[in-house]
C-alpha cells in the first residue's frame, strides 16, 4: 500500500487512516440535520453537497470512487485548498466526539446468509437438516426496520418460550447472544427479472460494515424447526456506522477457502475468485467488574461464499436488489473454538459455561453487559490502517 499522509492529525491507531476514506451519515447539535461524510482520524469531513448516500452509491462505482479519490486528493498533506484555508476547515471539518452517527443508508431489504460451515455443524443436529448446507446458498429474510446503528441500546426481547416441561409461555429471553458477521450495502440496483452475473456483481457493491446480529436462542428453538427464527431474530440488529469502500479493501484481496466443487455451479464460478483479508474482533464488556476481554476473533476467509457470489445467488431467480439494501454474511465462525462467533457455539448450546480472564461467569449476555465488534484489513492495525471503527450495544433489561 502506498503511504499517503495527510495534513489533519491521525493517531496511529487509528482505524481512519487517509488510506481509508470510508462514508457515513451524521449530524451535530449545531446542525441536526443528519447528511454525509467521511472518517479521517479522530475527525469527519462534511460533505453536505452530496444529498443521500443512496443517491451517491446509486451512481455507481466509477463516480463513487473517482469522488473517493478527489477526498483523499483534498485531505493529503500536500494539497492546499483544505489545508491553507483556516475558515473552510473551521466550516468542514468536524470532530468525531461532536457527532451523532445515523445508520448511513436508507434500508429497503436485508438478507442474511449462512456462510460457515463450522457454524452450520455447531448449531444444527444433523438430523433435522439436509447434508449439505451450501448447495444451494441458504439465505434468510432479515427485518430491515430492526437495524440500528452502533451504540443504540438493546432492550432484552420478551419472547414464546417453554419450561422444563415443555409448558409455553412468555417471558424475557435467558439466552441472549450475539452473531459476529460482515454485511455490504447495494450500491447500483438491478431492474425487475434481471440477473447479475458473478463478473459484474462487485460493480452493484458499494461497500461493507460490520454486523452484529442479535439473536435469542431460547425463542429461537421453538421456532426453527420446520420453519426459521422469526421473533427470535427480529428485534435488533448493529451496525457499524462508516462503509469501508471496495476501493478502499482493494489492497486487502485475498483467495477464498476452497469450496466442494460440486457445490460450484457455473453462475457462481467467478473467474478472478477473491474475498477480502478481513479480520475481526469481539470483546466483551462485563456490567458488574467493568472487565473488557477479547472473546473471539475471526476472519472474512471464513465465509463459505463470497461479497459476489452472495450477490449473485440472491438475484438469480431476477429478484431486484435497491440501492441500501443489506446483505449479511451470516455468523463467520472458524475452525479453532478461539474463532467461534456466538455464545451458543461457545457454550455448546448452554451446556458450558465461559469464565472470563476476570472471574465472571457467563452463559449469554446479561443486563448491563456491552458487545463491540472491531474489524480491519490486513494483518495488524498500523498508520496506514483500514478499519471499520466499532459495533457497539449495551443491553438493557426488559420491558414487561
């Protein structure tokens, strides 16, 4: 990666390197009118000339990047027109801390995959699903109207459930979890009927962010068989707030795991087959002690298919993707139980409990606990960074 270095202060540490350069949507109290800019540092970049980001992502990625890369121009050390005038930075240039962050696009639609086949084995008996999990893609239908942006509170979900004696009644959930997944946004839509072929799908792809999806266990078992989770995975789901570009992940293509070939069918053979050298990382927060510990770190590898053939199978029947619409990877869970990506595998479906480095006690997340997720590209995170900042949510106790 080429070092760029700009005139505006980065800490090293910082996910929003000028490498970077990803979109979001924020207001200030001064100005609460919510509208786009980009992450550079500690700082935000108003971009209160572009009206939506639906709109912007929609003109496609040409237009998107060549703006990206005037942004990145406008932000370097070297260039003068930011940097020399004292009273457009003081009009343009936003601290972070000054923020509110908004979901940054409006939401029509959002899918959510199965994508890791250590997941499907952890979670699935054998018995109630078929032998192969991946041929076709699954993929389920998300609540759009439930997703919320980083550092949105999550009350407790009163759900269906049953006791010990099979009894039904309704109650909060005991088994809340979490899911550590990446989504992308649509950018370009397609029109009604018409397909996107794995070589074009990248160019409907605007970019990707992190995703926690909630879900509650307890409910979820009297749900799933022979249907799907419905209330138990409907009530929330956290996003990061700034989208990290394809551009900007360019320098971060990697080759995918290898899938069974007979699960590679023809539309979703990709001739330049790639995924992202992703990684990322779960702590926990716990209420009473105040204690932060890394609870799993992952890997985009892990996902059996890829940004592109995710794309492509969800529009192979001719279903129209909108510009916003979100798509899950579903949970990323790896092959060593130190990557494992939800409470159920970790506990291996409450059977077991997790004692953190603290000494607490923890089955699923309790009141008061708080989830982050923070993911980046490339092996260490350094000045050059590109990172996706933090997915956040504490949770709240319910209400009955």
């Amino acid at each position: 990666m080429v070092a760029l270095s700009s005139f505006l202060p980065i800490p090293s540490n910082s996910p929003f390197s000028i490498n970077n350069i990803p979109f979001g949507v924020f207001s200030t109290k001064s100005d609460p009118i919510p509208r786009i800019g980009v992450a550079i540092g500690a700082s935000i970049l108003d971009l209160k000339a572009l009206t939506t980001l639906n709109e912007f992502a929609a003109l496609g990625r040409p237009v998107t990047a060549a703006t990206r890369l005037f942004i990145q121009h406008l932000l370097l050390d070297s260039t003068d027109i930011l940097r020399d005038d004292l009273e457009l930075r003081r009009l343009s240039v936003i601290e972070q801390v000054n923020a509110t962050m908004h979901l940054p696009f409006g939401i029509g639609d959002f899918t959510d995959f199965l994508n890791s086949r250590t997941h499907a084995r952890n979670t699935h008996s054998s018995h109630a699903t078929p032998v192969n999990m991946f041929n076709p893609p699954r993929a389920f239908p998300g609540r759009a109207s439930s997703i919320l942006p980083s550092g949105s509170p999550i009350v407790r979900p009163i759900g269906h459930l049953f006791d010990e004696y099979g009894k039904p009644f309704s109650g909060p959930s005991r088994e809340l979890d979490v899911e550590v997944e990446l989504a992308f946004f649509v950018g370009v839509p397609n029109f009604m009927f018409k397909r996107i072929p794995i070589t074009e799908a990248e160019d409907h792809i605007f970019g990707v962010v992190m995703l926690n999806d909630w879900s509650t266990r307890d409910i979820q078992r009297g749900e799933d068989f022979p249907f799907a989770a419905f209330n138990a995975k409907n009530f929330a789901s956290t996003i990061s707030p700034w989208v990290v570009t394809l551009d900007a992940l360019e320098p971060f293509r990697i080759k995918p795991q290898a899938r069974d070939e007979g699960d590679m069918l023809l539309y979703l053979t990709d001739p330049k087959d790639s995924t992202y050298d992703i990684h990322i990382r779960m702590d926990w927060k716990i209420a009473e002690t105040g204690e932060i510990f890394q609870a799993s770190r992952s890997h985009l590898q892990n996902a059996y298919w890829t940004f592109k053939q995710m794309l492509t199978f969800h529009t192979l029947s001719g279903c129209p993707m909108r510009t916003g619409d979100l798509v899950g990877t579903g949970t990323i869970t790896g092959e060593d139980s130190s990557s494992y990506c939800s409470l159920v595998e970790m506990t291996r479906n409450n059977t077991q409990k997790i004692t953190t480095p603290g000494g607490a006690i923890r089955s699923f997340v309790e009141d008061g606990d708080e989830i982050i997720f923070t993911a980046w590209g490339g092996h260490t995170v350094d000045a050059g960074c590109v990172g996706f900042g933090e997915c956040r949510g504490i949770i709240l106790p319910a209400e009955l």
